[in-house]
C-alpha cells in the first residue's frame, strides 16, 4: 500500500454536496482505506481581469490522504478514473 493525497474543490452548485460525493465516489472506485480529511477551505476565486462576473464564486477546498494500491491502481487508471467521476459529477470542461 502507498499513500495519496487529493486535494478538491469545487465553486459550482451545493459545493458541500459535490465534495462529499467525490470523496465517496473516490473511496470506492479506486478501493482508498484509511482514509482522512482535512476541514473544508472556503477560497476566492483567482480570475482573470476579464472573466465574466458570475465566475467569480468561492470555492470550497478539501484534502483528503488515503491508502492505495499502487499495483491495482497505475497514475494514468487514477487520471482516468477522477475523470469519469468528474463527468459523472455533472463536471463541464470549457
């Protein structure tokens, strides 16, 4: 077992809601045991000059350690699978 470090955040919708879900969808997608959290940041979006206005939300951040199996679990399966959780999420890349 090794032990990875994610850090979330999310400035869209029930921002608490999303980050529960994602720590969920991670533990058991990608089997983390042991898992800790650290408290939920509240964050100022870093825009630039000419972002529209309605970017400008705070985001919500979280880390979370776990333990994982490095075998099972390859850097490119753990890329492709926070994907997927983000799609499922409702994620919109722009």
């Amino acid at each position: 077992m090794s032990r990875i470090i994610f850090c979330l955040g999310s400035n869209v919708g029930d921002r608490n809601s999303y980050l529960t879900q994602a720590i969920n969808f991670l533990q058991i997608r990608l089997e983390l045991t042991n898992l800790r959290q650290s408290s939920i940041l509240q964050n100022r979006a870093l825009l630039l000059p000419d972002a529209p206005p309605e970017w400008n939300i705070d985001f919500y951040n979280i880390a979370i350690s776990a333990d994982i199996n490095l075998i099972t679990f390859a850097p490119l399966k753990i890329l492709k699978i926070i994907q997927k959780i983000e799609k499922d999420l409702g994620r919109i890349n722009r």
